[in-house]
C-alpha cells in the first residue's frame, strides 16, 4: 500500500537542498505516492518543478493566520504520515495544522522546542552523522532504508542558459567564491579571500563572485574586489535562485564558508573548498567530497570551549567573535593545491 506523506520542512537553503535525496528514496519505493512538502518560499522558489512533490509555501511572517490559510490547502483527508524534519519551534507549532496518523520526529537527543509533544514516532538515534544522513534516516520507520543519494535538483534549461551567458567557456578553470552564510561569524574576510583568489588568478583560473542582494554581500564582494590585483567576474546579486544551481555548476571549485551554495553545489556536482572553523565539517560540510575543505573545528573547540571537538555535542557551533582568524590563507591555498594536483587543473 502506497502511504501519502506530508515533509515539513521550512529553512534553510542548504537543509532543504538535503531534504531531496530523501524525496528520490520514497518515490523510488513509491511512485505514484502523494507526495507533499510544507516549504519556505525561498526553499521553493529552488526546488520549484521537483518531479513528484506538491509543495505547500507557509511564509514565517504569516504567523498563526498563516498556518491556519495552509491547512486549508492540505488534503481533507490528511495524511498517512507526517515526517517532522525540522525540530524549531515554528516548525513544530505548524505541524500540529497538519493532520496525519503516524508523526515522525527527531531522537530525543536532536530534539528541542517541545519537538516531542508533536511526534508520535522518532527516527534511530544515530549521533555522529551528517545533517543528510539524519535526514534520510526519516524514510527508515516507513520500512525503507536511504541506500544512495541522488539530488537531480530542477534546473531549467533556461538557467542553464543564463549561466552560460555570464563568461565565454575558453578552457579556463573557475574558482568561484560565495563568501557569505547567514551566520556572519561563519564569513571568512575579504582579504583572505582576496589572497586566495590572486593565487588562484596567477595559475590561470577565473575567478568569479556569486552571492545574493543582501547589503552584507554586497559590501563584501566590494571588499574582495578592491583587494584584488587580479580582474574578478562579479556576479553578486544578479542570479536567481533557479539560475544559482546552474551558476555553481559551471564552477569548477566553489570557495564558501558553511552555507547554503556548498550544499547546492554539491548537489550540482561542483567540488567545494569549505572554510570551517564555526562548524564541523563531518557534520555539515559537503557531503560528496570533503578533501578540499580547511577544518579548524577542533582548534575552535580548544580555543573558544576549552576541550577537544571529540566530547562536544554532536552539532555544536562555536559561533564565536573572532573564529574565523584561525582559518589562514595558506590554509586555503594548500586546498586549493590539492584539487589541482587531483584534477591536473
């Protein structure tokens, strides 16, 4: 028997792009299952078009009345199973507007915000894995086992095309650089990634900037800009969120703190040079290919918390003031090297 399924899954960029892999595994078992995600509107102006899905948009600013409106688009008859991917308290507030039998959640230890009160059911404790693998453990309760990863995010030809029309394809290597997260202490500095980028610009690669509109992308690619020597393509602010897919995967080697663009460029099949220091990397760096990113987690851990990464909770950030300095540029530039001594670029 086919089981209808409602996702609920709000934010962010790069936690919706690991929500597909497990969209491919449950339509794998079940095509022509209904299939409904509950989504933020930035996670569905990305993954608008993805086969199989009807996506329901709840925008947070809608508050309760906004809840209530989404309930009415759901099925009269609800749902088989809630699968609750997101333990905030917005989250958990909004699933209870969604009707289902069977409601999974997160272990006990991933859970806060009362996620508890909302589920039924809870996904095996597993610490000590990455963000994609929990959540593709969500599929497990329904006698399924997530067994490969396939993204295939929807990507139109006409994105692909603006992509294309950004540079001319004349055979040299891009090093492209998106150098903000949301979380600011995350953001490596201008000039380090300057650095970088003139080392790379000397070997012969293009460097090109992407980013979004927000004023703090701006003044940071300026910043990157103006330190330069070299010339630096900048194509901040001026892609959509469809065209950003197609973007990152015309780079060769993308350069980014902990962020959405890692996640989506490693969806895309782009490598990723990750800069880490706030985050831990075996938790939630790239999740294909980590060998070209600088992991300054451990250090962050002694320095700012006073013990070793190892006897942290799994998933602790060290968001702290400062942290970043312990990501050098050489760090980078000796990543840099090893993709180029692997893809003789």
């Amino acid at each position: 028997m086919r089981p209808s399924i409602c996702l609920l899954r709000l934010s962010a960029l790069g936690d919706v792009t690991h929500v597909v892999p497990l969209v491919r595994t449950l339509l794998r078992a079940w095509p022509d299952a209904p299939l409904h995600w509950i989504i933020d509107p930035a996670g569905h102006r990305l993954l608008d078009g993805l086969d199989g899905v009807a996506f329901h948009v709840y925008d947070k600013r809608s508050g309760l009345a906004g809840m209530r409106a989404l309930r009415r688009t759901l099925p009269d008859g609800g749902f088989d199973v809630l699968l609750q991917l997101q333990v905030a308290a917005r989250a958990n507030l909004l699933s209870a507007f969604v009707p289902a039998r069977r409601r999974v959640g997160y272990d006990r230890a991933r859970s806060k915000d009362l996620h508890g009160l909302f589920v039924n059911e809870r996904i095996p404790a597993r610490p000590g894995i990455h963000v994609l693998d929990a959540i593709g453990s969500f599929c497990e309760p329904l006698g399924l086992r997530q067994d490969q990863v396939t993204w295939n995010l929807p990507v139109p030809e006409a994105a692909r095309e603006w992509a294309r029309a950004q540079w001319d394809d004349d055979g040299a290597p891009v090093l492209m650089i998106s150098p903000c997260s949301s979380h600011e202490r995350r953001n490596w500095y201008p000039e380090r990634h300057a650095a970088l980028a003139d080392h790379a610009a000397a070997r012969g690669w293009r460097v090109v900037l992407c980013g979004g509109r927000s004023e703090l992308e701006r003044r940071t690619a300026d910043a990157i800009a103006a330190a330069m020597r070299a010339p630096v393509l900048d194509l901040v602010g001026k892609d959509t969120l469809k065209q950003l897919p197609a973007l990152l995967e015309r780079a060769d080697l993308l350069v980014t703190p902990d962020s959405g663009p890692m996640h989506i460029a490693n969806a895309m099949g782009t490598k990723v040079l990750g800069l880490h220091a706030a985050s831990n990397p075996a938790r939630s760096g790239p999740y294909s290919d980590r060998r070209y990113c600088v992991d300054r987690y451990d250090e962050a851990a002694r320095k700012y918390l006073g013990k070793p990464s190892a006897e942290l909770k799994w998933g602790t950030k060290i968001e702290h003031d400062g942290v970043m300095d312990l990501v050098a540029v050489d760090d980078a530039i000796a990543a840099f090297e090893r993709y180029r001594a692997d893809h003789g670029r």
